[in-house]
C-alpha cells in the first residue's frame, strides 16, 4: 500500500544529508560521474561501476532499469548534460536535457574513491512551453482511467485543469487523509490530544511500527506523522481504531466525497490485505456481499485477523482487486479534502501533512507551503497535494491513475504532476 513512498520518495535513489556551501566550479569527481549520466540513460554502461553497492541496494538493477526506461518513455532520449550546480566536491544538482524536457536531479557521491554516485533524486522537470492543457492531453493518453484536478482554493474551489475529476478511483495510500481529518476533527473538538499515548497493538505490513515491540506506547502525534509522511500501515491502522471506522465514514461526506458509499465499511490496511489475497471463498462472499453483510464479515470471520492471514503467495506485481477492494475517490474528492484541511484542520495537521513532500526538497522548497499524500500498488497511483505559494495563493493539486490490466508507470505520472505543480508554483 505504500510502493509509492519506496519508489517516488527516492525515486532514483538515496536521500543524502545536506551538503555544504556551493563551491563555485564542479570537481573533477563531480564533473566526471555527472557527464557519465548521459550514457547510462541512453542505456549504455555497466550501473555497478557508476553508483556505489548502498544505492544498488536500494535501487536494485531491475527497478532502477524500470525507472530510467519510464524517464525515457516520458520524455524521449537523452541528449546532453546542460550544466552542474555544485553545492560541494560531491554533491550539486545536474541538469540533463532530453528529447521532451529538461530533468533536474539532486546526485552526491561517495566521500571517498572511486566516488561512485550514492544519491541521485529527480527534482524537477522543464518542459518548455508548459501548459495545464499539454499535462491534460498527454493525461488522457494514459492506458486505464485517469481523473485529475488542479484548483485554486478560494471561498470554493476553482478549477484551473481537470479530467475526469468527479470519476472516483482507487486511490491507496492516499485514504489516509481521511482518517487524518477525522483525528484533527476529534483533536480539535477535546475528545483527544495530540500526546495521547496509543499502545501500538495493530500490526500491518510496510512501515517501520511493524517491527517495534508489541504494544508499544506511542503518542497520537507520532502515529500520524508515520501514517501520512512513511504511510505506515501499521499506525494507520491503529490510528483508524482510536478515532473509529464509524466516525470516519460519518465525516467523509463533510469533507467532499460525493460517492462516500464507495468506501462503506472503511477498510483497514490489514483488512484490505486479507481479503485482497483471500482464497475464493472469502473473496467471493465480500464480492457479492451487501454493505450489511461486509461489515458481518469483518466483525466475524476477520475480527481476530493477523499478519499470518495474508497469503503473501497471492501478492504480486499485478493489479489485484482495484476496482472492488480499495479506497476510491476523485481527483475533485481530493482537492475538496485538502480543503477542508486547509479551512478547519490545525496548524500541527497541515505540519504532518508537510514532513515528506512527495517531490524533490528542492522544487517543495520554491512554495510558501506543500502539504503531500499519495498511494500506489500495482494498477494504481495517486498524488495529491495541499500548496501555497510565497505570495499566499493557494492550490490543490490531485491525480489518480488506475490500470487494471498492468502496472502504471510511476515515473511517468510523478512528472506530470510535477509540472502541474511548477505551473502553480
């Protein structure tokens, strides 16, 4: 449920600490393995020799061969290396054109010989003559169903780009906002605080709480902060049994989601889980199932459901039950959401919502303010974002791609909305 913070939040690699002051003129070091980018998005050169063991590690050779191929289906071939910005002997940002755009990249080195690159993050993406109605078109071009919605946040929500944006999709991790509201709403309104100690008991896969001992004693803030900034799964599901399934699914149509039934009962992650890898019968009874009987099902035969009842077997690079288990909504669902956000939730809400920005520090760092959740599994991405620019206007900015029929290219969708949000900036 949370592929999209692994793949997107580094896209290309590790996230280094900051680097020193900027030098005036690249290394030697520096010069050498940025010039060594352009054969390799060409295809060209053996990956094990330009980055270091750390990064492969992270970015093993098929996925790192999956995310240059879709650089390349988005924005043709490479052509030059422009420039380097150093900000040290072994850090800067290079500048690379390609074919359709010009691609900017945060990249550091090893400290020490032979300085292979250790980070190399995408940052921003120049298309020259950049427009919402080019993003639409190349959008609606996309295989599967896509809705998406640029707006500016006004009295009401003013929409400045949109497809399909009241058509509800799959949207993964992203549900979280909800849940996140939900909390801010019971905050807000005494029925808890933000130092609440939670004894961590749910234990859900992806996220670092589902290896903390169990029942740990955590605070309300750090649950949310794991569920929005690493989509832990497991604070998520602890946090939905804090505030309840029932409250939230009360609060979704107050936040704009004008198919809330959608979502009826509101799953958990883990729950999400069991039954997208459930055996037939399981899966089949939830399929035919009326909202009445769903919810028997949950309060029965997964009332006492563990890590062990997923069928890790079943789980694969496949889309998997998108359209039927899932959390769904539209792109304008989601701007409506953030904001609400924006007009009733508390200054340590939009805080979370601001700890991982989904892009590069870089680009997030030329906004007032970016407030970010996404979700992605086989078949599905969504991004979605809360900004204010540094006059003070705000924007929401939010997509959804679904594919049944194969994976999405998250690279691909990354740099769309990555110019929807340059044009707002």
């Amino acid at each position: 449920m949370n592929r999209l913070l692994l793949a997107l939040a580094a896209l290309l690699g590790l996230v280094s600490p900051a680097a020193p002051a900027a030098a005036q003129q690249p290394s030697a070091e520096l010069a050498r393995r940025a010039a060594e980018l352009v054969p390799f998005f060409r295809g060209e050169g053996d990956p094990a020799a330009l980055f270091s063991p750390r990064f492969l590690a992270a970015v093993p050779r098929p996925q790192l061969d999956a995310v240059t191929a879709q650089i390349r289906s988005a924005h043709g071939a490479v052509r030059r290396l422009v420039r380097i910005e150093p900000r040290s002997a072994t850090a800067g940002v290079v500048l690379l054109e390609f074919e359709r755009a010009s691609l900017r990249f945060n990249m550091t080195l090893e400290p020490n010989a032979p300085h292979r690159i250790d980070g190399l993050l995408l940052v921003g993406t120049d298309v020259p003559g950049d427009s919402f109605s080019a993003i639409v078109e190349e959008l609606r071009r996309l295989p599967g169903a896509v809705s998406f919605a640029v707006a500016r946040l006004d009295a009401d929500p003013v929409m400045l780009a949109e497809l399909n944006p009241e058509r509800p999709l799959a949207i993964g991790s992203a549900f979280k906002l909800f849940i996140l509201a939900e909390l801010d709403r019971s905050i807000r309104a005494g029925e808890r605080r933000w130092t609440d100690i939670v004894r961590a008991e749910r234990r859900a896969p992806s996220g670092p709480l589902q290896y903390w001992p169990p029942a740990a004693p955590v605070t309300v803030h750090t649950l949310a902060s794991l569920m929005i900034s690493q989509s832990d799964n497991s604070a998520t599901d602890n946090l939905l049994h804090l505030v309840g399934r029932d409250r939230v699914e009360a609060l979704m149509p107050a936040l704009g989601l004008r198919a809330p039934e959608r979502n009826r009962p509101f799953l958990s992650t883990l729950e999400a889980f069991v039954l997208k890898t459930a055996q037939d019968e399981l899966l089949q009874s939830w399929l035919r199932g009326s909202e009445a009987e769903r919810r028997r099902i949950l309060a029965t035969r997964l009332a006492d459901a563990g890590m062990d009842d997923i069928d890790a077997a079943r789980i694969g690079a496949a889309p998997a039950q998108i359209d039927t288990i899932e959390w769904f909504a539209s792109a304008g669902d989601l701007v409506r959401t953030m904001d609400w956000l924006r007009r009733n939730g508390s200054d340590e809400t939009r805080a979370i919502l601001a700890i991982n920005p989904g892009i590069g520090r870089t680009l997030a760092a030329e906004f007032g303010y970016l407030g970010y959740k996404g979700g992605s599994e086989p078949g599905v991405i969504n991004m979605t974002f809360l900004v204010r620019s540094r006059a003070g206007t705000w924007h929401a900015v939010a997509g959804s791609w679904n594919n049944s029929a194969a994976a999405v290219e998250d690279a691909r969708f990354l740099a769309l909305t990555t110019r929807a949000l340059q044009l707002v900036r």
